[in-house]
C-alpha cells in the first residue's frame, strides 16, 4: 500500500540510524520500525518444491544445441530463397 506519512523528526532519525545500521531502503527501515513497535511478525514464504526427476533432454550441451538448430534454421531460409 503506498501511502503518505508525516515522520516527527525524533521518528525520522530513528529510521535513518536502521536505514545506516542494516543497510536497509527507508521503505524497508520504515516497515521494520512499525512490526517491532506493533510486535507483528512477519510470516516467512515458502515455495514448494516437486522433483521432476531427471532431464529427458542431456543438458550438458544445450548450447551447442541451440546453435546446431539456428544454423539448421539459417541454411533452411536461405535454400529456400533460390
């Protein structure tokens, strides 16, 4: 939610010594500032994971497959221009 606040300048310093201490954006510092004061934790995200199990392409040379297939490309629109 993007909002505007008015910082008293006691609030404001405090905000930018977290700023400096963490190395945190002023959004960042701001947020960090309002869950300490309220004592809302923050819920950490997770994404599941599957195994997809192995490749049914070998990756090991994908690039020179690419290049393999652009060049098959390449000789394909030229020949088709004769």
């Amino acid at each position: 939610m993007r909002t505007t606040v008015t910082l008293d300048p006691d609030t404001d310093a405090a905000v930018r010594r977290l700023m400096r201490e963490r190395g945190l954006t002023f959004k960042q510092a701001v947020n960090a500032a309002i869950r300490a004061g309220t004592g809302v934790r923050r819920r950490k995200f997770r994404t599941p994971t599957a195994n997809l199990g192995p490749p049914r392409i070998p990756l090991d040379h994908a690039l020179r497959l690419a290049a393999d297939l652009e060049d098959e490309e390449l000789v394909r629109k030229l020949a088709a221009r004769k």
